[in-house]
C-alpha cells in the first residue's frame, strides 16, 4: 500500500497539488495569528497583551475557521473523486482497511508537507504581522516578537488533524458498502449526505439567525454602542458556514429548480445543468467556498459601512474595531478566493477521462470548455444568491440597530459588486481549470 500511495501521488499531481497549496496558505495564516497569541504571553503591558490575544485568539480564530473547513472541503475533493477507483481495489481483492490506510497516507504526506512549509511562512508573517500593529499604534514599540516553536507546532498539528480526520471520514463513506455499489455510485454520482453533517449546518444557520434576532431585540439597547456588533458581527459568517455545510443538498435542489431554464440555452446549457444536479458533492465544494466568501465579504464590509456612517468615525475604539473587521474580511475574501481556484482545478482534473468522452462523442473544444463554464457559472449563481442571503443576518440586524432601518442608508452597491467579482472569480477559475487540461484527444483510460 505504501508504493501504491507513492504512485497514486505521482498520478494526481493536479489534485494533490491544489490540497497542497490549500493547507500551506492555511497553516501559513493560522500560525501567524498563533505566533501574535504567543507573544502577547511574554512580557509585555497588559493592554498590549490584550490586543496581542483579540489578534491571535479572536481575529486568528476566526481565520482558523474557515481555513480548515476549506481544507476539509478541498480534501475532501480529492478523495471522493477516486470512489469509482477505490471500488475497483476492492474488486481486486483490497480489504476497506487497506484501502482507508492508502487515503490516509496519501493525506499524511500531501497536508504534511505542506503544513510543515506553511509553519516555516508563518513565522516572519507573524513578525510582519506585529510590525503592522507597531506601525498602526495598536501596540507598543516596545513589544518584541515572542513567536517561536510552540505555536508554529501547534498549528501543523492542527492542520495535520484536519485533514486526516476529513480524508479518514470520506474514506470510510466510500469504503462502507459493497464494491460494486460504490463504483456505481461513483458513476451516477449519487449519494446521501450524512444526518451529522446536516445536524451541524441546520445548528450553525439557527445559531447564526439567532444572533441576529438577540441583536434586534437585546444588544440594540445596549448603552454600549458595540455590543450589538459583538453579537451580529459574525452571524453571516456563521450562517455562510452552515449553507456551505449544506452546500450538496442545496446544490441538487437549486439546479434541478434552475435546470428547465437553463436547458432552454442549448445542448451545452442543458448539460451543465444536468451534470450539476448530478454530482452535487464534487461541485458543492466548489459551491461552499463561494458561499462563504460572499457572506463574509458582503456582510462585515456592509458592517464597517455602517458603524462608519453612525458612531465608527468619531468613537475612540472605532478605527480598532473596523481594522480587525477589515482583517478578517481580507483573510476570508483571500483564501476563499484560493479554495475556489484550487477546488475546480481539482473537480476538472477529475473529469479529463469524462470530457475525453465528450470529444470522441463529436463535442468541440469549445463545447466542451462552454458546458464547464456553464456549470461554473449555475455554481457561482448559486453561491452568490445563497451568500447575500447568509450576510443579511448581520447587515439587517445591524442596520437596525445603528436606526438605519431594515435597508441601511448607503453602500447597496456593495452587495453588488461582491456578487459580480464572485462570479468573476469562478468563471475564470474554471475557464484557467479546462485549459490546463491540454488537449482533451487521445483514448479514454
């Protein structure tokens, strides 16, 4: 099994490459939000180690979030394109043992590596990082940078955790039945999300709505002007996370919603649609990223936007505020962006026997690359809609308690242009995906 891995690895470089750049942004990002934590447990003030905790706790923690659910996701990619594979070892007389233990070596090496490489950027990203509160004057100058080891550690750990735990999940998903139904799974792409997973998306979407409802009704009265931020502040975070949880299930429901429309385009319209509604878990991860990004992008800056209308400008703690705001925009906006770019490329390097297929069957090149853009683009659809709906639950509640009303007064074109460079984003990813799959002519393995 082990010279099996080492082949399997040296055969899906696409894959196993985007996995590899999605842990090692990951882990750089988580250490260097670590590396501050650490330092503000030196000796430093004690309103310098509080800020040096809200940076590396809250701020890192909330990065930390979303990097290893994305992680999850992209990893997860990679192993459920090789169920018709693993079904096919099985029938040549692997045990689900042997075959979980190959996945999960393939994940050890693969997240290993790059967690280890990712600690190693860290490390002056933390130094950078402290540099940038010295600059700003949330921190003294006299605050020496304390990340070393520990948390550095800690974050492979993590992310090496990660990652075995959503490749060992996946592995066993795919290795619990019989042979034959899994590569006839694989083949139709059929398949059922598990009760726990959808448990923990219906809880993450309740507790984020009710956040926004504690906020209209509670910390709107608040005396404290940023206690109703406290608590609706990531409520479109959390509902983002919790439809991308879902995002499988909403994916074969939305599509099949969508697909009489979209088959009226054409041929290639009509067959995104239906390959959409037919592996909504290899495009739902590519769904899930988009969904958070638009949730996250457009309901913290819509947030900013309107602390800044209202009290942000003139409140002595208003620019600290909105600066971590913005730092936890920028990092979900970033890696999100990422995972969107490695997850199709991953999807599409999967598909490259399928689209063969197409070719031989008399479709064009470009018929070819126009059905993949078409799938990307009912995708981004998707993510967008579903994404503004998640960032409501911060930008309603907020708006309402800042007495802007249900609408806020300005910057309504920002959900726009979100949703636009959002589907921008994806089209190219999938566009960039296809074309680094070269000439799809030649027999089909």
């Amino acid at each position: 099994m082990t010279g099996l891995a080492w082949a399997s690895l040296r055969h899906r470089v696409t894959a196993n490459a985007s996995t590899f750049v999605s842990v090692l942004l990951g882990a750089a990002l988580i250490g260097a939000f670590a590396t501050l934590a650490q330092t503000g447990a030196g000796e430093v003030s004690a309103d310098d180690a509080e800020t040096l905790r809200i940076m590396g706790i809250v701020v890192g923690g909330w990065g930390s979030a979303i990097v290893l659910f994305s992680v999850a996701s992209t990893l997860g990619i990679t192993v459920r394109q090789r169920a018709e594979e693993v079904g096919l070892l099985r029938v040549v007389g692997a045990t689900p043992r042997q075959v979980r233990r190959l996945v999960l070596a393939e994940a050890a090496v693969v997240t290993g590596v790059a967690a280890v490489l990712g600690a190693l950027v860290a490390w002056p990203a933390g130094f950078v990082l402290l540099a940038l509160l010295r600059n700003g004057g949330m921190v003294s100058d006299t605050v020496e940078y304390g990340g070393g080891p520990a948390a550095l550690a800690v974050t492979v750990v993590l992310v090496v955790l990660t990652g075995l735990l959503a490749a060992a999940v996946t592995a066993r998903r795919t290795t619990g039945g019989p042979a034959t139904l899994a590569i006839a799974e694989a083949r139709s792409g059929a398949g059922r999300m598990r009760w726990w997973r959808v448990l923990i998306g219906l809880l993450l979407v309740g507790y984020g709505v009710a956040m926004a409802v504690v906020t209209i009704t509670v910390t709107a009265h608040d005396s404290d002007p940023y206690a109703a931020m406290s608590t609706s502040g990531s409520s479109s975070i959390l509902v983002g996370i919790g439809l991308a949880t879902l995002s499988p299930l909403l994916l074969r429901w939305l599509s099949s919603a969508c697909a009489p429309a979209v088959g009226r385009t054409g041929v290639v319209g009509w067959l995104a649609a239906w390959n959409t509604s037919r592996r909504p878990h290899l495009l739902g991860a590519v769904l899930a990223p988009v969904i958070v990004l638009t949730a996250g992008a457009a309901g913290v800056l819509m947030l900013v936007g309107i602390d800044h209308r209202t009290i942000g400008a003139g409140h002595p703690e208003g620019d600290t505020i909105n600066l971590l705001n913005n730092l936890v925009t920028g990092m979900i906006v970033v890696f999100a962006a990422v995972v969107v770019v490695n997850a199709f490329a991953a999807v599409v390097a999967g598909r490259r026997a399928e689209l063969q297929r197409l070719r031989l069957l008399g479709a064009t090149p470009t018929q070819v690359e126009r059905s993949v853009l078409a799938e990307a683009g009912i995708v981004a659809g998707i993510g967008v809609l579903l994404g503004l709906v998640a960032s409501l639950a911060t930008v309603v509640p907020f708006a309402v308690a800042r007495d802007e009303g249900v609408v806020p007064d300005g910057q309504l074109w920002l959900p726009v242009l979100v949703a636009v460079a959002t589907v921008a984003l994806t089209l190219v990813a999938a566009r960039s995906a296809v074309r680094r799959l070269g000439p799809l002519t030649g027999a089909v393995r």
